[in-house]
C-alpha cells in the first residue's frame, strides 16, 4: 500500500512503555539510559516524546513480582530489567507535565481492593484534567499470591498447566466484578453532588452520595467512593486479551481491548468473537475499541532493523519471542501493515518498543508523519480528554434521579 493510495480512516495510536523496552537486552543499548530507569525525569522524556506525536496515550506496565521469562514464577535471572516503579504513582507524577495525551496505568486487580484502585484512577483523573485510563491485570502467580496472604494459587508449571483453564476463568470473572465495582464507585457521587455554597454553609448535597452496595462472590463493597466523580465520568477501562475468557471480560467491562493476532485474517477472527461476546453481555450498542499490540523494531532502513533484532537477540543469549506479532522493518512498511489491520477490523494499535530510546523516537517521528501523509492519523489533537480522543461520550451517572443526556468530552 503506498502513501498514494486512497486515505485510510484515521486509526488511534498508542504506546506500552515498559523499563528500557520490550527486547530483554534492550537495557544494554547505548542509548538506553538503565540508570534513569528509577528517575521521574526517565519517564516524563518518554510521554513527552509520545505527547510529541499525537499520540491517544501512554500504558505504564506494572506488576506484583519482579519480572520474569516464566509466565507463572520468578525465573531467577540477573541479566535483564528487574524491578518497577508504581504504575499509577509514576503516571500521577508525569500528568502535571502534559497536556493532552492519555495517561494508562496497569493495576493487578487480584490481590488488590476495588475501593483503593477506584480512587487512585479518579485522582489520577482529576490531576491530569481527564486523560487517566485503566489497564486491568489478572495474576495466577503463586509467588504474587504469597506477597499477600489472603489466597492460595497453586504452583503452575509445565505438568500443571492443565489446571489452569478454570483458575483463569474463575480470575477473569473476579476482574470483571472488580471493574465493575469500581465503575459504580466512579458513579457513587452524582456530578452536582459538590455544593460549596458558604452562605448556608454546605459544601456537599448528601442525597446525591450513593451507596452501591456491590454483591459479588468474591467480594462486597458498600461505598461511596471518598473522591467524587471523574472529570471523564468514568476513566477508560482496558485489558490484555489472548483468549476466549479475557476477551470476555474486555466485552463485557472495557473500553478497549488489547489483542495480539499475527495477520489480518487472525485479527478478524478475534474481533468477531469480541464482538459476539460485546452482544451477549448487552453491549452491542456501546463503543468498544479494539485495539492490535505488536513489538516494534524500526528503521528507515528495514535490514537495519532487522540486524538490530538479531544482533540483539545475540546479546541476551536467544531469540526474543512475544505474545504478540514482532515486527522489524521501515515505518512505511509499518504503516502499510497496520492499514492491512485496520481493514480487518482493528481500530488502533498500541505499539511496544523494542527499545524505547530508538523505536519510541521512530514511532513519532516516523511512523506519525507517514500516517500523516496517508491521511490516517490526527495532525494535531483534537480533544482534551482520553475519551474525547478516542471518540467516547461522558456516560450519564447510573445513580442520578434524571440522568442528563451524554455529553460529548
């Protein structure tokens, strides 16, 4: 497909920051900046140069164990990134400092409370003047488990993995009663609840405070929230999905769903069933973006970028693999393959790069000009809230008497 042909629809575009980047040896690069990696300063020069593009917004990877090339154990090793920041700490820290661009933390909600996460994300909302969103992640680790003491998750390994089909679902089914209950909280106070009228010496209307008296198998929450309603209403929910049971739960509680196909025809398939899924729990009305995750390496030169895989994979002793797609090569090639997706159904991208002191600059400066060029991606930002970019309204509050009509944000 070249920049000749007819412009595609405009796509959204995001970035998954992650330590140094997402290759393994990414860290060892000479521009990689390791030392930083525990620095406000680090983070902030990333979304800035995400912000610089245009980007929709920034994900901040974050966890309950250290990382690890196991996907259910700590693998012990001493040649790769090792620890994070709080995810939703360090996007706090780095909201006063941009304006536009949407700022996602991931939160386990496993072993963590509805109540804590739904204030945290509100606040966040409130310090970045409505660009916070919400990545959701489910743990099966058994060490994660042992941080807190409160359940058991068995050892899962290679003999074991049969075990982990109902554990999984029976995860996914508590997170979508989590994120429910943190979308009532968000709701739990009307958006006129505030009064602050210093004649009659009110500052809140208590009727318009709402318990949501929340029943679920695994948990119970009364509320109200102590925050009031989000400037958004209600932050941006997504998740990771690789499978049936997960994309469930991006169909029945997100705004956006992550997926990882390798081609067109796989991208299509998932976004059906997604779909299918999204109509089953009553929500076939509702917008619901899904968006493709690839691992990037770019450069104006494809065989560089190519060379630079290899030569990285050399340095961490393997080849790299991902869950999802990786994909070496130009920009305009890039571009060319994310169109290709977009057709099957996709309607945006959040890209991982390789290493984020090369691909992130790549990405900006590179892949958005030549979008640009296609007519398929913003020239300048044309909202000031992460639901106005991505083209959801401002939801009515569930708890108001006479729910106003949803304003566009």
């Amino acid at each position: 497909m070249s920049s000749a042909s007819t412009p595609a629809p405009a796509l959204h575009l995001a970035v998954a920051l992650d330590g140094t980047g997402w290759h393994p040896a990414s860290w060892r690069e000479p521009a990689a900046r390791p030392r930083d990696l525990f620095t406000a300063a680090y983070w902030a020069d990333l979304v800035a140069e995400a912000e610089r593009g245009l980007l929709d917004f920034v994900t901040f990877e974050d966890g309950l164990g250290l990382q690890s090339s196991h996907p259910f154990e700590p693998d012990g090793r001493t040649d790769q990134v090792r620890g994070r920041l709080d995810a939703v700490l360090t996007a706090a820290r780095i909201a006063p400092l941009t304006r536009h661009i949407g700022l996602v933390p991931t939160a386990n909600v496993t072993h963590t409370e509805p109540f804590h996460l739904s204030k945290a994300v509100a606040t966040l909302d409130y310090v970045s003047g409505g660009r916070a969103g919400l990545r959701v992640q489910v743990s099966a680790r058994a060490n994660e488990a042992a941080h807190f003491g409160r359940r058991a998750i068995p050892h899962l390994d290679a003999e074991r993995l049969g075990e982990a089909g109902e554990l999984v679902t029976d995860l996914f089914d508590e997170a979508a009663d989590y994120v429910e209950a943190v979308r009532r909280l968000w709701d739990s106070w009307e958006d006129d609840a505030e009064i602050r009228d210093e004649a009659t010496g009110r500052f809140v209307d208590r009727d318009k405070l709402h318990y949501i008296d929340f029943e679920g198998r695994h948990f119970s929450v009364k509320g109200p929230s102590i925050t009031p309603r989000p400037p958004q209403g209600q932050p941006v929910v997504s998740a990771l999905a690789h499978q049936s049971v997960p994309y469930r739960l991006v169909a029945r509680q997100g705004d956006i769903g992550y997926v990882t196909p390798h081609d067109a025809g796989e991208a299509r398939a998932i976004v059906a069933e997604i779909r299918a899924e999204q109509e089953a729990a009553g929500r076939a009305g509702e917008p619901l973006h899904v968006f493709g995750d690839l691992v990037v390496f770019l450069d104006d030169d494809p065989d560089a970028a190519r060379a630079r895989r290899a030569r990285l994979d050399t340095a961490a002793g393997e080849p790299y693999t991902s869950d999802a797609r990786i994909f070496a090569g130009s920009p305009a090639q890039l571009a060319d393959s994310l169109q290709e997706l977009q057709a099957a159904g996709l309607t945006g991208f959040r890209l991982r790069p390789a290493v984020l002191a090369q691909d992130l600059p790549a990405i900006t400066r590179g892949l958005v000009p030549e979008l640009q060029r296609r007519g398929a991606f913003r020239r300048a930002y044309e909202a000031d809230t992460l639901r106005g970019l991505l083209g959801l309204a401002r939801p009515a509050n569930r708890y108001a008497a006479t729910p106003a009509a949803p304003a566009t944000v």
